[in-house]
C-alpha cells in the first residue's frame, strides 16, 4: 500500500510535499521529536515488547535453559526476559546453563542501550520549549485612522510575559512566471514590529495603504493570487528561560471586513486589569461603517 504525500501543517497553512519520507530512520532525532505523544509512546511500548519477545523466545528455545521456568511455558520466559531487562531479578528465576547465562547478558547489555535512548528521547521531548500562544482564529480588515488596516490579536497562556517580543507578517501569493507560477513572499509593514513585554494581548496592525501589497484588493485579484498572511512571533519565554517562537496562517476564509475586535479588557474594583482570553477570537461589525452605510442608505432614499 502506497503511503500519501506528508502534510505541511503551519497552523492555518497546509501543504503537501512530494518526494519526502514520512518516516526517515535517517534522522532519528527529529523523527522522535516530531512524534505525536500517543505515536512515540506507542512506539516506546512497541519496542519494548518487541525485545521481551525476541529473548523470550529465544530462552523458550531453550528448555533447562531457566531455573524454575515451566517446561514449553512461553509466559514464564516472556516475564524472566521482562525481569532480566528491568534488571529486577526477583530470584524466582534464574539462568541455569551457559546458554542462558549468555542470554541474559545480551539481554542486559542491550538493555542499557535502549533504556538510555528511551530516557534521552523522553527528557528532549520534554526539554523543548514550546511557546504556549493563542492567536486570533480571524484577521479583520477594520477602520483605522482615515483608512482602514489588517490586523491580529496574539497573547500569552502562561502567566508570565515574553520579553522583547517581535512579530513578523508575511504575505504570500500566486504569481505567474511564464507557462507556470511561483509562491511570492513580500513582508507587510507594521505599526510596531517589537513590545518590551508580552503579558496581556498585542493587535498587530498593518496599515492598508498605496504601499501595501494588499492595497485595492478585489475578488477578482484574490481568487488568482490565492493569498495568505503569516503572522510569526518570536520573544524570551520568562516561565522557562528560554527563546519561543510560533506563528499563525490567515487565508481569505479567516479574514472578515469592516470588522473589529471585541475589547478582552476589563477594569477591576482594586485596580487590577483582567484578560479574558476567552474573547480573543470576537468580533463585531465596525460602527463607522454601518454609520457610513445608514447616511448613503438615507441620501438614496431622499
């Protein structure tokens, strides 16, 4: 059975790439690492199975070859190889031949390897930082200033802030070369590229003007150029010490026009502020353009 093509996932932006292993026993480590969970435990438990039953079998191989081992019982060698491996040595059973002894030392001393690469595998799993952000589901194209500008919310789920937080926003699109096409980057201009800290929310905000390449976009332009923006943030982690980095992909489908962000903030009695995280994918139609549209709607009617 033929395997399909693995998926790029960057959260919101899919791909498929051709001529890429889904598996590279090549690359051990970030095969490990790019795991799922539920896969490498799966895999954890695999191999540990596997290499009871291999050495099960071959001690079951060997009748005599295990003191107090009842003769033909499969179940007996199974656990003394699951013994022999953890290096329990309950006492119950022992090798008794030179063939066994021969064995369980092969046993132990493969042991130790995959003890040692399963806790490695586990420690770097957990070691690695991850940045713990929630980012808008939708971008609005909203009002701002005398016109209008692109913008995403982006906050923290850890309590502590991301110092000298960055954010990048880059727009891709088709564009044709000759008989074919290729994938255009353009990086889009920010209000504010960077913050001191990030510890409530952050609208990153680009302006929609003659300079912008989204500026007189029609629906015509977007289903041939197929465009997305990819917002990256990047900053240092004060709950783990350590440089994050995640980002988010909006296509046409994520985005809605004249409209803005419901306000996640809210005043408290003694002084403090609340973030409500819940909200951060709200939105409400602007005001001024439902203003907008009642006058030309009431000097039609006159």
């Amino acid at each position: 059975m033929k395997l399909p093509p693995p998926r790029i996932d960057l959260r919101g932006f899919s791909a498929v790439k051709v001529g890429v292993r889904r598996f590279s026993l090549q690359d051990p480590y970030y095969l490990v690492l790019s795991m799922r969970w539920t896969t490498f435990l799966a895999v954890v438990l695999g191999a540990f199975l596997a290499t009871n039953l291999l050495f099960a079998t071959l001690f079951w191989a060997a009748p005599g070859s295990v003191v107090n081992a009842r003769p033909g019982a499969f179940g007996d060698a199974f656990f003394f190889s699951v013994e022999t491996l953890a290096t329990v040595g309950y006492g119950v059973m022992t090798p008794a031949t030179v063939y066994g002894h021969v064995v369980a030392s092969a046993e132990i001393f493969g042991g130790m390897f995959l003890t040692a690469l399963t806790t490695g595998a586990f420690f770097a799993r957990f070691a690695r930082p991850s940045a713990r952000m929630v980012f808008s589901e939708t971008a609005v194209v909203a009002p701002y200033g005398a016109g209008q500008a692109l913008m995403m919310r982006v906050a923290s789920r850890r309590l502590q802030g991301i110092s000298e937080a960055t954010a990048r926003l880059n727009y891709f699109r088709n564009e044709p070369y000759g008989e074919g096409r290729f994938r255009r980057f353009d990086e889009l201009k920010l209000v504010r590229t960077s913050i001191p800290v990030l510890t409530l929310s952050w609208t990153v905000i680009h302006v929609i003007d003659e300079e912008s390449p989204l500026w007189g976009m029609t629906d015509e332009r977007m289903a041939a150029e197929q465009p997305a923006v990819m917002l990256s943030i990047n900053g240092f982690d004060e709950a783990i010490s350590s440089m994050v980095n995640d980002r988010q992909t909006y296509r046409r489908e994520n985005m809605r026009f004249g409209h803005v962000f419901i306000d996640m903030l809210r005043d408290l009695p003694d002084g403090m502020i609340e973030l409500d995280l819940t909200r951060i994918h709200d939105t409400r139609e602007a005001v001024v353009l439902r203003e907008v549209e009642a006058q030309e709607s009431a000097v039609r009617a006159s």
